[in-house]
C-alpha cells in the first residue's frame, strides 16, 4: 500500500514538473499571459463601442438631440478612444497587430478633427465612415489576438 503511495506521489511530482516545464516553453499556456491578451481584448472592445458611441453622440449633437448630454458624452468618449488607443500601441509588440493599431489611430485622428468641427451633412457622413472602418479596424485587432499564437505576439 505504502509502495502505491509513493507511486502516486511520484507520478503527480513528475506532471507538476512537465507542466511547469511546458509553460516556460508555450507562452500560450501561462495563465498571465493569458490574462493579458484578454485584458487587451476587452480594451479593444472597449475601442469598438466608443467609435460607434462617437458617431452616435456627434449626429445628436449636430441635430440637437439631448444636445447636452451627447456634447458631454462626445468630448469624454474622444478622450477615452485616444487613451485606449495609447494603451494598446504600448502594450502590444507584434508587427502586424501594431499596424492594424496605427489604421485605427488614423481614424482617431481623423475623427478628432471633424467630430470638432460645425455640424454638416458631408462631416456627418464622415464621422459614420470612421466610425466603420474604426469598427472593422478593431475587430481585425481583436482577431488577431485571439490567434492561436496570440499570447506570444502581446
């Protein structure tokens, strides 16, 4: 009986040590990186919503609907999409994903712009525009980090 013990014993130590072993070899395996590449997700989802909150808010505001909230909420949101944006380009390295970041901080900026701008119908059309490719921007970003090999891209 003692002699099963320590088999068991024996065969659980031998499994700890080839789990260990594999995490330090598959980063796709390391719950913190793990927990990483989720937060970033959630970031970029939090990136999609505020690029359709944006458009939302600016076509409100333009045809003053609620106009004080949504001036209010507008300015807050365009502050949020400039700090997520910052937070994704410094915490991610892959090549490709950074590219994708920097197609949506074109359209940061391009929705910076107009969303200051007078109300108009061209300048409204545009901000829906952003707001779609912002969209589709984002979602190629979340994408990619759901890759299989994502965590080792983060």
């Amino acid at each position: 009986m003692k002699n099963h013990f320590k088999q068991i014993f024996v065969i659980g130590i031998l499994t700890l040590a080839i789990a260990d072993s594999a995490l330090a070899q598959d980063p796709s395996s390391n719950p913190e990186v793990i927990a990483d590449t989720v937060k970033l997700i959630n970031i970029t989802g939090k990136q999609r919503m505020l690029s359709q909150r944006i458009a939302k808010d600016y076509l409100y505001a333009g045809k003053k609907v609620a106009t004080s909230k949504a001036t209010q909420q507008l300015k807050k949101s365009m502050q949020e999409l400039s700090k997520v944006q910052e937070v994704l380009m410094n915490a991610i390295n892959d090549e490709e994903i950074k590219n994708l970041l920097a197609f949506v901080e074109m359209g940061t900026e391009d929705f910076d712009m107009t969303a200051n701008e007078a109300f108009s119908i061209d300048n409204a059309q545009l901000i829906i525009d952003l707001s779609e490719s912002m969209l589709e921007g984002s979602q190629y970003v979340v994408d990619s980090l759901k890759a299989d090999d994502c965590p080792q891209r983060v």
